[in-house]
C-alpha cells in the first residue's frame, strides 16, 4: 500500500480480483489525497474534468497522461474536447476501485501542478 509513500510518486501493480477492490472506507480515505476528483458510478469509478486554455494544451495534457498510463499499465477513460478533458479511472479486473486507481489520478493532478 502507498501509505509510506505520496500517492504520486507510488507505482501501480497488477490487481485481479475481487480482492483488490478497495472497501468504502478505505476508497473514503484515499478521496482527500486526490483533490478535485470525485467518485462516479456509485463509488466504482474515479473522475475529473481538467480545463485548459485551448486545444494545443488539452491536448499536450491527453498526451502526458498517455505516457503515464503506459508508464504505469493502468489506462483511464478520456473525454477529449476542445478546452478540457474529462478522466476516468476505475479497475475492470476488480470491478470497481484500485489503489492503482488513486495512484494514477494523483499523478494526473501533478501534470497540471
């Protein structure tokens, strides 16, 4: 767990199962650590809208969490529009909530720090 560690700076690991799926409470502590996201879905899914300027940086944004998701093997769902970008993360393989998932939307959020 990345309790030692700054969400931002942890790495993700493979998560199958059932048993990877946070419980509530636990999904209720990490939620602080990654402001501005709110959960989705009845609590399975992790999103954010992150507003830009203009085309160019929404989409040199699109392209550094592209790199991240690779860097990390966990890949959110994106809405890419003009000014903005709307991320979802939630974990298929658990059916619902991962640390991976807070993992990588706190290194969403440092893109645009």
């Amino acid at each position: 767990m990345t309790d030692l560690v700054p969400l931002a700076q942890a790495h993700c690991i493979p998560r199958r199962g059932i048993e990877h799926r946070l419980a509530e409470a636990r999904v209720r502590e990490l939620l602080p650590e990654v402001a501005g996201w709110e959960l989705a879905e009845g609590g399975k899914a992790l999103c954010r809208t992150f507003t830009f300027d203009d085309y160019h940086r929404t989409m040199a944004f699109v392209n550094a969490l592209a790199y991240v998701a690779h860097r990390e093997d966990h890949h959110p769902d994106l809405g890419v529009h003009y000014d903005r970008c709307v991320v979802r993360y939630s974990t298929h393989d658990v059916g619902g909530l991962s640390e991976n998932d807070f993992i990588c939307a706190a290194k969403a959020s440092a893109l645009v720090e």
